[in-house]
C-alpha cells in the first residue's frame, strides 16, 4: 500500500529549533540529500526574510530537485511576492485559526482571517502559485470554523489544508477524531503537521495517516520549534513496518542524512534516539546479547541494515559468557569456556568504573592482563561486581 506524501519541512519549522542556523550552503546540501533519498516534497525557508534566507530558496529552487519546493508565508501580499522572486511554485500560506491567536496574536476576528485567507489564496493563484492552506494552531481551535476556512481555501484555489497541532497539545485519540471529521467534511486533501510536546508528534502524525491525511510533515531528527516535530526517519520506518506502507524513501541512507543534519545544527544525535540513535541496534545485557546472536529478530523490530546502520553487541556491566565469547571470536583472542568466569567479572567492573561499554582496546587490554601477562598490576576494582 502507497503511504502519504512526506512533506518534509526540516529546511524551515526544523530550523526554527532553538539555537539551530543552517547558512545557505548547508541549507541546499540538505536540500539535495532530502531529495536523492526520495522525499517528494521539501519546505525550505521563509522568503520574507530576505538575505541569505532567500538566497538559499533561490538557491534551492535552481537546483531543479525532482521534489516539489515550498516556501514559507504569512498571509501577506509582501511573503507571496518574496516568494514568487525566488522561483517557487508552491507555497504555504500560514494562518491562525484559534480564537485564542486570532485574538492574542493578531487582534483580528475569525472574519477577517477568512478574508486574508482569501484574499492572500487568490492573489497567489492568480500568479500560478499552487497553494498550501495553513491552518495554524488547528488543534485549538473551533472545528467548525476551522472546517469553515477549508472550505474558503478550497472555494479560492488552496490545493490542500494543512492541519497544524501547533502546541502539540492532542494525543493519537484526539488527533484521530479532529482529523476523520475534516478529511470527511472539506473538498481538500489534508495534510497533518504536529509537535513534539508531549513527546507523541509521530504517534499522532500516524493517527492522523490512519484517518486519512494524504500528506505528512516531518522534519529529520524531529528538529522544530521548541521540542520538535515528527521525526522523517521514525515515521517513515513506521509507515513501513508498523503500517505496511511504501513511501519509496531510500531508507538506507536515513542515518548519514540524521548526521548530516546533526552536523549543521552542531548538535549531537542522542544515543537512545529512535531509529537513527547509536544505541538503536547495540545490545549489551546478557540476555538481549545472546538472544541476536541465535536470532536477531529476537530482540530487533527490523535489520539495522535498513537505515544504513550497524548491529553492535557491547560488552559491559550486565555482559553474560556469550556475548563475551562472541567479541574474543571477533577480535581473533582464543578463549577456553572455562576460563570465561574470571575474564567476564573484570569486564563487567571495569565497565562499573568508567560507567561505559568497554572499548575492543580495554577488552584485549584486559585479556591480554589475565592470560597473557597475569603479573601486571591492575587497579583494584572496589567492591563485588
Ligand atoms: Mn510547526
């Protein structure tokens, strides 16, 4: 089964990450590596801006990407002609739709949004821009007006709605509600665009896929606004193995297209990170170790070969004989079984003091010290491990 279209916005929301400044070299080298791992379209920034922000649309739109290049605008006859001076040809048009902004935010009322909507919709259709709706703060609002601005983006040319959980304040249940009722009420396909506040952006994103959204937006590591978006990798490897879906995303190229983007952003990938984190596919307990060794699906979801990773099994403090003798085998240091016991309880203190796997160096370091010079001195290991 086809999966939605990835709409990957790591280029403009992801940027907007605390303390995160992509410069426009780096902003179209990522550009380019979201486009060659098959994603179909791409936000890439906010015209308006103007200087190298622009420069990097520009930048972006000469590229002649096989993906669909949006740019960001408010409601504004001055985005939309920023826009339209870098070459794009798909836009987002950005508006509240709760009370609460419409009123806090902007000092407006729900009829004048409509009429910004309509009026900023048909001025950029007429320039042949195609048109993303976006329904800010969605989630917040009331569903009756925000079923109301739908369908005035589709009556003046919007090519789809955006529906934006912009607090992140919905969980997968609510999401699945809000979002089945829209799809079954607006002329409009859909798209679903959440965040990561409560830590369920992809859970809900997949709600929102399950209630029949066409196009999902992503970042790649989940960067954006505050606690972030849902993660590209994490939902396109759900889509595939939780949901049976195809998204032809080349999905072994995900971990050099996460550390690239970890590079530009000077930020390191948190080792527990889903799918692309150092200790996705690193078994170290004895049970868990010995389970991949006979059967690694025993104790992964799916091969780390998929997303350009690597199994590891680490030694450590809760290390058992056969991950041990695994490594010995792999190292190429000869081991009697017998002899395990003794070499296994330094291994699991020395990881005790550094508060770490150990290192292939410290293993044969520590093998070399029990069998092949049993003299040398080692530090004492405080108490029993
Ligand atoms: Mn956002």
């Amino acid at each position: 089964m086809n999966g939605p279209i990835l709409c990957d916005t790591t280029l403009r929301d992801g940027e907007q990450s605390p303390g995160v400044a992509f410069t426009a070299a780096e902003k179209i080298s990522i550009a380019r590596m979201l486009d060659e791992i098959g994603v179909p379209e791409i936000e890439v920034g906010t015209p308006a801006m103007g200087g190298e922000e622009s420069e990097a649309v520009s930048g972006i739109v000469s590229l002649g990407l096989k993906a669909r290049v949006l740019a960001r605008n408010r409601a504004l006859i001055s985005d939309i002609d920023a826009s339209l001076g870098c070459g794009v040809t798909v836009i987002a048009i950005s508006l509240p739709v709760s009370d609460l902004q419409i009123e806090r935010k902007l000092g407006r009322d729900r009829s004048w949004v409509l009429t910004q909507l309509c009026r900023s919709l048909k001025y950029a259709v007429r320039r042949g821009l195609s048109v993303c709706a976006g329904a800010e703060d969605a989630s917040r609002a009331d569903q009756e007006f925000l079923c109301e601005f739908a369908r005035a983006a589709a009556a003046c040319g919007a090519e789809r709605i955006r529906f934006c959980d912009t607090v992140g304040r919905l969980d997968p249940e609510e999401t699945f509600k809000k979002v089945s009722d829209l799809v079954s009420r607006v002329p409009l396909p859909v798209e679903i665009h959440t965040h990561n506040d409560f830590g369920l952006a992809v859970a809900n994103a997949l709600a929102g896929i399950r209630a029949g959204v066409q196009v999902v937006s992503t970042t790649v590591l989940g960067l954006g606004e505050r606690a972030g978006n849902a993660a590209l990798e994490q939902i396109v490897m759900s889509l595939k193995h939780l949901h049976g879906m195809e998204t032809k995303v080349r999905t072994e190229r995900l971990r050099p297209l996460c550390e690239t983007v970890a590079q530009a952003c000077g930020r390191e990938i948190p080792p527990g990170q889903p799918v692309v984190g150092e200790a996705a596919f690193t078994h170290e307990s004895g049970i868990h170790a010995d389970g991949v060794l006979k059967d690694p699906a025993l104790y992964e979801p799916y091969r780390p070969e998929e997303t350009g990773g690597v199994r590891k099994i680490v030694l450590g403090k809760h290390s058992g004989r056969r991950a041990l003798l695994h490594k010995l085998k792999e190292l190429g240091l000869p081991l009697e079984s017998l002899q395990v016991s003794d070499l296994l309880e330094k291994v699991r203190c020395l990881s005790l003091r550094r508060k770490r796997s150990l290192a292939d160096w410290e293993l044969s370091r520590l093998y070399e010290e029990t069998f092949v010079l049993p003299d040398a001195v080692e530090p004492p290991c405080r108490g029993k491990v």
